[in-house]
C-alpha cells in the first residue's frame, strides 16, 4: 500500500467510527506508524510502505476507531512544550491545565526576583522553596515547573508529588527520569503521608460530578482513570478536604491553586475565603471560562 493510500484509508475509517478529528489522527498516526514526516508524504505521496508499517499503520487506526485516546496509542502527549509520558493509569495531559501551570510558573518567577532583590541587598537567601503537587498523575504540573524553573539560581525548588493512585506514581517517575529531574512521590490519600510544610501547593483534583462521567466523550468515559474523574455528587469534594486538610501544610503567606470546572469558581472561592485565605483570584482559560482558582494562606484571618 501507497503513504497515500494508506492515509485515505485511515481517514476514512476513524470518520466513520465518529472520530471527531480523522484527519488529523490519521495523519499523526501514519508518521507515527512509518516514522516519516509529513513533509516526506508531500515529497513522495505514492511510495510503498513496508509491510510492517502497513500492519502498524492499521493496527493503530483500528484501536483509534474503538475510541482509545491517541496519547494510550503513541504513549506520549505534549504539555507546557514538553513530553510526558502517559498511559491507561493517568488523565491525557490537557491544554487547559497548562493554565494552572503557567499561573503557577509566574508566581514561582515573581517569587524569585524578589529573591533576586535580596540578594543585591545582601541579605541571607531564604532556604529552598518546597512545592507540593496533590493529585500528581502523570507528574505534568510539578515536573514542568521544575523543568523551567531549574535554571534559576535564585529560587531552588523541592518538589513533592502525591496521589492514591501508585500506578500513577509510577508514571511520574519515569516521566522524571526521562526529564532528568528530582522530586519526592507520595503514595496516600491526599495528605495522609505528606510531611513537611509548603509555600506552594497545586491541585488538579478529580471535580466532574458523579452522574456527568456518563456523558463524558467514549475517549475520557472509558480509558481515563475514573478516579481521577469522579468528584463526588457535586464535584467539589476533594476541594473541600484540600482547603481544609492543606492549612496545617503550607507556611503562612503560602499559596494554594487549583483548577476548576467552569462553574465552580465561586464555590472553591468561597471555602477558601472561609477557611482564612485572601488575595483570592480567579481566573480563565483560553475559551473565557473559569478554569483557576488561587489564593494566600493568612493564619491570622
């Protein structure tokens, strides 16, 4: 079979299986099949694919069309410009987290040019910042920060991430390994064996409501982790134990954020606001809804 034959094959296939971007998948899947780019398919569209990339190339749309997400296919998916790996045990990395992380890697450079300040004054540096990731999967939030940050030599970042889940746990490591950084893992139950205290925590925690994951795409439904889904009722379960559970954990003036469902801004602002937290922001993603919330710990409010 032709690379361009092989190509209207796939495409038509995934759209007929109700893929909502065939082509794109076919295309992506095709390269990753025969390990040519797609500027090598416009060089030469009519050239013989070898039988091994043919059976590949088919095996692959095949498992596409049953609705397995393309990253359980490759075993990879891009966030924050880098490659994390990512499997049946993990959420899919999603641009809408790179939210939390860029607002996350913001406060961690306002926080190091303060820093950058004392040092031209000459006063002492503070130790180490500690950032705990809760509810870590794949490791995508802290590994990024520490990725961007790890050049920076006013602000040395520690990184914790925990989860319930050690097959996530797992993930993580690896995906540390490969990016050649150190973080601490915590197998438990949210705080249950985290020690130590923070000056920031970030959280994308399960927040679809119960009776929503039905209705979820075939691709999230069936082949995301249903606990790193599942929030309870009304979604808002593992925030109202983050905010209460996390005040023993951060130092004062520490910051907490937290992704969110488009339409519970204002209640994870609320029990953060009545839990003794200020400076409370929320903000939104690229399609204008509410996507983070964030805030400081103040033990005194």
């Amino acid at each position: 079979m032709r690379m361009d034959e092989a190509y209207s094959y796939g495409r038509r296939e995934l759209e007929e299986a109700g893929v909502g971007e065939a082509q794109v998948d076919a295309w992506y899947l095709l390269e990753y099949a025969t390990k040519l780019s797609r500027a090598d398919y416009f060089k030469e569209p009519r050239r013989e694919l070898t039988k091994e990339q043919e059976l590949r190339y088919f095996l692959y749309i095949e498992k596409r069309a049953q609705r397995i997400p393309l990253q359980h296919i490759t075993g990879e998916q891009e966030f924050m410009g880098l490659p994390f790996l990512v499997n049946e045990f993990v959420l899919v990395p999603r641009q809408d987290t790179e939210i939390l992380a860029e607002i996350a890697l913001a406060l961690l450079k306002s926080i190091s040019k303060e820093r950058q300040k004392d040092v031209a004054e000459r006063e002492p540096v503070a130790s180490p910042m500690r950032i705990l990731d809760m509810g870590t999967g794949s490791g995508c939030i802290l590994l990024s920060l520490l990725h961007y940050m790890k050049e920076d030599s006013c602000l040395v970042l520690e990184g914790v991430g925990a989860d319930i889940s050690n097959e996530a746990l797992q993930v993580a490591r690896e995906n540390a390994k490969r990016m050649e950084l150190e973080a601490e893992w915590v197998h438990g139950d949210l705080f249950s064996k985290v020690e130590g205290k923070f000056q920031v925590i970030v959280s994308n925690p399960p927040y679809v409501r119960t009776a929503e994951l039905d209705r979820l795409q075939a691709e999230v439904r069936y082949h995301d982790p249903r606990i790193a889904l599942d929030g309870n009722a009304d979604g808002l379960y593992f925030y109202r134990r983050i905010v209460e559970e996390c005040k023993i954990y951060l130092e004062p003036g520490g910051h907490l954020l937290f992704e969110i469902g488009h339409d519970q801004a204002e209640d994870v602002a609320g029990m953060m606001r009545n839990a003794g937290f200020s400076k409370i922001k929320i903000k939104k993603d690229l399609a204008g809804l509410d996507r983070v919330v964030s805030g400081v710990y103040d033990r005194c409010a």
